[in-house]
C-alpha cells in the first residue's frame, strides 16, 4: 500500500446517525480520501444523505457498492451483527476497510474479519477513535514517560439512567440480546476497555458479573470485572445502565501519582502528584473520527501503522466476552 499516491475513493455502508457528523465528513475533509458512495436500504434515505454530503453515487445494495470499481475502500458503518456479513465480503473484494465498532457482537466473529483480511494483506480498521484523539493521547503521554511513576491499577464506573426509550419498551437494537449480548456495554464499554488496552497493553486474565437487574429489555444491564494486564497492572469496571445519575470517571493510580478522566464526558484532565494537581482541557475535533480516518491515510502511504486494526479490536472484544459470558 506504500505506492498509493491517488486519492482514495471511498464507500459507506450504512450511512445512518453516527455517518452524519461524527465520522463521514472527516473522510471528505482527509486530504487524499474522498466520499465517492453510500449505501442504505431506504432508497430515500441514502439519495437525502447523498444529496445533503455532496456524494454522486447512492446504493439500496451493499454489493454493488462493494464492488463498484470506483469505490476503492469500505467504511461499514451498520448494526455490529453485520459486520462480519458486510466485512467478509470487502475482504473478498480486496478493498481496505474501516468497520465501526464494536468489530463484531463476539470474539470468535472478530477473528474470523480480523483473519480474513490478514489473509488478503489488507488493512481493517476499527472506528475506536480514541486511541486517536489529542484529548486521550496526552494521558499516554503522561503514562509512557511515567509522569505518575509505575502504573498500578486503573479503575472505570460508568453510570445512566434508563432512557425514555428504554422504559417504553421501543425497539432498540443496541439493547437487543441478539445483537448486542451486552446492550449498551457493548456500545460504551467497548470504547473505554480498548482505551485501556492501548495505554496498557494485552490483558492477560479477566473475569466479570454481568446480569440484566430492570428486566426492560433482553440485553444485559448491569456488569462489574476485574482483570490484569499482562504488565502486572490491574483494572477494574462497573457499568450499570439502571442508576440514579449518569457518572463517567476514570482513575489510573501510578506509584507517584494519579491521572483522572473521563471515557465520553466533555471535562478536563486531571493529574495530580506531589507537585500539586493540574486540570488540562483538551477540545475534541468538530468530527471526532477525523483524527482516526487522517492516521488510516498515513497507513495506506506506508508512513505509520494505525493503532486500531482488526486484531487489537478482537482482543477487546475476548475481554467484552469474558465480562458478559458470551462462549469463546
């Protein structure tokens, strides 16, 4: 891919909520990369959402986009439980990809998409974009040059209350069982656990306790674990999706300090050690994928590897499943 010196035409399938803002313009605004065609199955859908980005083409059918010679790459931006439907194929086509988190609703299908593209020597991309944002790479920083001293143990709680969608009983499939074992700690939690595993490196051993406590829809609702790293650090998590109030906070205990953060909340940084406690406020992009889809350019030239490809994403995904009790 080091020979790549054309702009990069790109496909989306499934050019829904998280396309309109977060991601899909940053592949227009990418230097090199351009959006060349969308796919949904609502024909008036995708010819709005085409209309409204300035897109030329528009697909009702994932297979003509995938194999549209003027489409040179994949963004699959669906539902997880396609992704390995939608994935297999763009492999088979030899096109790079991107595919929006989480890679797959379990282990054993991401490592089949992780597999398949390994086996093609093309690149996967997975949408954890925030092994990319300056907001979250200045906690590696702080972490890399032991700013806090030798990490010792990272801790998360996650916290909301049940929506008014939840407690209508409206369908949703990011809290149906089928796609989603783990509901929205599937969606959230994910984000949060590849986040560690960049800063911290594979985990060796996990356990968990997940259970669904409100009974408002099929998935799980509520789950606690506890894992070691393979450098000796250990986490741990609690998520619950039932509570009084939404709370976000991180904590990574170091030997000479403490870093404190937020996985989604828009608050500063803290970091705090024997010189005294500083806050940094670091602004996320307008679309927070663009840093994400700018690193996956650099890696199509051959200039740096991206660190959220299909294997790393599988790992956090054996950790989900090791949480909520899906079978490995």
């Amino acid at each position: 891919m080091s020979e790549i010196t054309k702009t990069i035409r790109w496909g989306i399938i499934g050019c829904g909520n998280v396309t309109e803002l977060k991601s899909g313009p940053a592949y227009q605004k990418t230097e090199g990369f351009t959006l060349s065609a969308v796919m949904r199955r609502d024909a008036e859908k995708a010819a709005d959402y085409a209309k409204r980005h300035g897109v030329n083409k528009y697909y009702t059918n994932a297979d003509e986009l995938i194999n549209d010679p003027e489409v040179d790459a994949v963004y699959i931006a669906t539902p997880p439980d396609t992704h390995k439907f939608y994935g297999l194929k763009v492999a088979e086509a030899g096109k790079p990809c991107c595919i929006e988190k989480p890679l797959a609703p379990n282990y054993q299908d991401c490592l089949s998409i992780a597999e398949a593209f390994e086996a093609k020597n093309i690149p996967v991309f997975v949408a954890y974009y925030r092994r990319t944002l300056p907001r979250f790479d200045q906690i590696k920083k702080w972490i890399d040059t032991k700013t806090i001293g030798d990490i010792r143990h990272i801790r998360w709680h996650l916290s909301k209350p049940a929506s008014d969608k939840d407690c209508s009983g409206e369908y949703n499939w990011r809290t149906d069982i089928k796609i989603a074992t783990g509901g929205y700690f599937d969606d959230l939690a994910s984000h949060g656990l590849d986040l560690f595993i960049h800063y911290l490196g594979p985990i060796k051993e996990v356990s968990g306790i997940s259970l669904n406590q409100q009974g408002l829809y099929t998935s799980k609702d509520a789950c606690v674990a506890n894992w070691i790293h393979e450098s000796g650090i250990t986490g741990s998590g609690s998520w619950n999706f039932g509570s009084f109030e939404r709370e976000d906070v991180v904590e990574i205990y170091g030997s000479k300090g403490k870093i404190t953060f937020s996985v989604f909340e828009n608050v500063p940084l803290i970091l705090k050690t024997a010189e005294g406690e500083s806050k940094h406020i670091i602004e996320h992009p307008e679309n927070i994928q663009l840093h994400h889809v700018e690193q996956m350019r650099e890696h199509l030239l051959g200039n740096q590897k991206h660190p959220s490809d299909g294997f790393t994403a599988t790992h956090t995904s054996w950790v989900m499943d090791q949480i909520i009790g899906n079978p490995v």
